[in-house]
C-alpha cells in the first residue's frame, strides 16, 4: 500500500473499525480515550485502522514527552499499536501540509491519504468512530 | 431497524445529550429498536446518581432511566472514563474505599469492548458529541 494507490482509490484499506483521531495530544483526554477504543478493538481480534486527521496528526511526532499535567501523555500508546497488530496509520494529507509537517516528522511509517479517498475509506470500514 | 447511541457530551455542558435523547425518543416512535446507549468521554456524567437539576428543566439522567424501563435500552457506561471521572458503582465504591457510590441501576459500569460489540452488532450506531 502506498499514497498514490490510496489516493487514486485504486486500492482502497479495508478493516472492521476506522477510528478517527482529530485532537491533539495535550489538553483534553479525545486523543487517549480514542486510542484506548482502538486498542480494545483490536485485543477483540478486529481488524483496526486509524485515521490521523486535524491535530490528530500531532499524536505522530517524534519527540514527545509526558506533558506539565501530570498526565502520561499518548506516545506511549502510540509505541504499543504494533503489538496490537494496528499498523494501519492513515494521515490525512491536508491536515499534515496545512501544519508544516512531512511524513519524516513522524515517529512511525504511515500512509498519507489525500481528501478525495476518504469518503471510500469511510466506506470501506464496518464501523467508523470519531474522537 | 437495530440502533445503538454512543454518547459522549456531558448533560447541561452541550447539546449532544439532550440531542441523543430526542434522537432515542424519535428511534422508538418510529417502531424500530434502540438496544443500547453507550456513554463515553464526559458523556459518562449522564449516568450521575445525585444530579439534580433545576426542576423546570429537563432531567436527563430521569429520561434515560425511562427509556430504560419503557423499552429495555440497555444504559452502559465505559469503567475506566467513568472511575476517573468519579462514577462508581456500589462495587467500585467499596473495592476503592469510597464512602458512597455515583452510580446504580439501571446504569451498568462496563468495558470499551462493549462499544466496539454494540458498534458491529447493531444496523446503527449513531454518535452524540459536544
């Protein structure tokens, strides 16, 4: 699987659960509790996706800390996904562009999805959450 | 058809709750079955026992209670969001040495997993956000 297969819908990613993570690491729990659905998911044998979109994108930098809260952070979680067997990182491709970022800040190989493939990506997917 | 909600707004915060529940009430008027409500994030403060609310506005957790008793919908509450926001049931209460409980019947504290079953079991799953 690569950009330009997704992008032209050629080939589309196919799974049991799309989660959607559009919020940042700090500042509320969306992002973790997110994560924590997905990661439920898949320690029930479902087949997981995720789909990084707005500050979720943020949730993929290297070089994260634990943040000033108190709290411990989601780069943790992040490190985990491969022992859930969730390897497929999808990075929507405006959301990245728009912040400056390139797929090279990031701190796991993902694929980069641009707008006009989401609808079939939806599509593709048994059940689709957002956070 | 099946229908499950997921809710993730807490009550008088945000409109999702009281959407959630005009969207549960039209469900059912309509003749179809709405099986399960699963609150998540701070939508788990619907489930709040000791709520009380001013009396000429609606009493959300009361609504859910009725929805409950009137067509079986099943009220789940995720364990871990809720325990960190301070709803426990009698059980949690007294395994963390707490002096009351939060939470109780027809409320059901329970895992993400049931989230996930409810979201691939049901021909619906509609979500209620803030």
């Amino acid at each position: 699987m690569n950009e330009t297969e997704i992008a032209t819908g050629e080939r589309v990613t196919e799974g049991d659960l799309l989660v959607i993570l559009r919020h940042s690491p700090h500042g509320s729990s969306w992002l973790r509790e997110g994560l924590d659905t997905a990661l439920v998911a898949a320690a029930f044998g479902q087949r997981v996706s995720l789909l990084f979109s707005g500050d979720g994108v943020l949730a993929l930098l290297d070089g994260q800390q634990a943040g000033a809260l108190g709290q411990k952070g989601t780069h943790g979680v992040i490190d985990m996904l491969a022992m859930y067997d969730i390897e497929t990182l999808l990075v929507d491709a405006h959301a990245l562009i728009s912040r400056g970022l390139s797929t090279e800040d990031l701190l796991l190989p993902v694929s980069v999805v641009e707008g006009a493939a989401l609808p079939k990506l939806l599509d593709q997917h048994r059940l689709v959450l957002n956070f | 058809m099946r229908y499950a909600l997921l809710v993730q707004g807490g009550p008088y915060s945000s409109q999702a709750s009281h959407s959630a529940l005009r969207f549960a009430r039209a469900v059912v008027e309509r003749g179809h079955r709405l099986d399960t409500v699963f609150f998540y994030h701070d939508g788990v403060y619907n489930a709040a026992r000791l709520a009380a609310p001013p009396q000429d506005e609606p009493h959300l957790g009361d609504a859910w209670r009725m929805l409950h008793d009137e067509h079986g919908t099943e009220l789940l509450v995720c364990i871990a969001a809720g325990l960190r926001r301070g709803l426990l049931d009698e059980r949690e209460a007294a395994r963390h040495g707490k002096a009351g409980h939060s939470l109780e019947p027809p409320f059901e504290l329970t895992g993400l997993g049931q989230l996930v079953e409810a979201g691939l079991s049901h021909d619906r799953l509609i979500t209620f956000s803030p």
